[in-house]
C-alpha cells in the first residue's frame, strides 16, 4: 500500500471505531509499517486539517472527530480540480485560509485513485495573478481532462480565423484570460491560445501522449506556478 492509500484508509479506520481511540502500534500492524511512519501519516493528516487527537493513557491512542470529518467523497478529479481553482479566487481575503483547509480535507477523503488522478490534472493548470475570469468552453475543458486532440478555428489579434490541429497540455490563467496551452501540430511548438478567439473547437479521436513541462513554458521563472492541492 503506498502514502496515498494509507492516509485514505488511516482516517477511515479512525472514522469507523470511533470516538474509540487505535493504537499506533496496532495502526502499525494493520498498515504493515513502523509505528514511526504511523505517527508521521498522523501528523500529515493533522497539518491538513483532519480533526485527530491522540489520548494519553494505558488504553489511548489516536481519535478522530466522526462529527468533523467526511466520509469518502464521490468526485471527480476534475471537480477536486474545480474547487482548487475557485479557491485560488479567494487570495486576500478573509476566506482564503479556510479555503485551503477545505481543500486539504476534501483531499483527505478523496478515494486514493481519484486523488491521484486530481494531482496529475492540477500539474498541468498554471496560474498567473489573482485567477482568471474567462470561461474555458466546454470542448476545450473535456478534451484536457480526457487528453484528447482538438481542431480549433482560432482568431489572430486581427480577427483573421485559421483552423488548426492541437493536442491541449494544460491552461494558463491570469486576472483577465484563460489560455490553453497545447502543442500547435501546424508549427511544432507549444502555443497559448487564448480561449474567447476560440470560434470553433471539435474533438478529434487521437489520444495526447505528450506531457506539458514547466520548461517549455516562455514565462519568467517564478511569474507563472502550478496549482496547487495542498
């Protein structure tokens, strides 16, 4: 069982015996690890904000608060995605930091694969200033999640429209745009194409096994960062 799995399944065997505390060296024997690494898997869930306590004594351990804790959330990585992104929104103002505690404890319930699923989805959306206002269509939007290609009738600063084929990498957002970042088959290079002169999209039925790097992103470094889910 590697990290992911363990934290899922340390809080919901803490959710399902209690207000009982376990143990962690009987955490540790159901795990198959040390009770160090235990204790450590606790103080990660602790730090993302997942309500445990430890209670002292012969017969003490680690509690979690059934009352304070979600069960095991049904959503997509794209909507874990969704949440991260509307948070970001929240920067200076009074709600950011529960904002991001939120996130960190829907993280925590999130079922392992889809957990994983919505980390690899989050590397490939970068975020420039206080977040983007312009709407990504739905097209676009789909074919990122599902890495599939597109064909786009895109129009120039001149409004002249072409028509090109693309394998969409990520996003890009800053106060004002959403841009999608995707390999221009046309002329062999990343692009961003900024999503309100998308005229047309349709989804083509070839898969993208290309990978967006930070490298190949042409911004300052330290200008443009990953989203990030914790």
């Amino acid at each position: 069982m590697n990290r992911t799995d363990r934290l899922y399944a340390l809080v919901e065997e803490l959710r399902a015996v209690s207000p009982r505390p376990r143990s962690a060296r009987w955490l540790a024997a159901r795990f198959e690890v040390s009770s160090r690494t235990i204790e450590r898997d606790i103080g990660a869930l602790q730090e993302a904000g997942v309500p445990i306590w430890a209670e002292p004594g012969r017969i003490g351990g680690y509690v979690v608060d059934r009352a304070r804790t979600l069960p095991p959330v049904n959503l997509t990585a794209a909507e874990a995605v969704a949440m991260a992104v509307a948070l970001h929104r929240l920067a200076g103002t009074p709600f950011a930091g529960p904002g991001g505690t939120a996130l960190r404890k829907l993280m925590a319930v999130l079922p392992p694969a889809d957990a994983v699923e919505a980390h690899r989805l989050a590397s490939r959306v970068h975020l420039i200033g206080d977040g983007p206002t312009t709407p990504v269509p739905a097209v676009v939007a789909d074919a990122v999640a599902a890495r599939r290609a597109l064909r786009i009738r895109y129009a120039d600063r001149a409004g002249v429209d072409s028509v090109r084929d693309v394998e969409p990498l990520g996003y890009l957002g800053n106060t004002q745009h959403w841009y999608l970042l995707a390999w221009c088959r046309l002329r062999d290079e990343l692009r961003c194409f900024r999503t309100d002169r998308i005229r047309s999209v349709r989804a083509l039925p070839d898969v993208v096994s290309r990978e967006l790097r930070p490298d190949d992103l042409d911004i300052p470094r330290g200008r443009a960062r990953p989203l990030s889910l914790v």
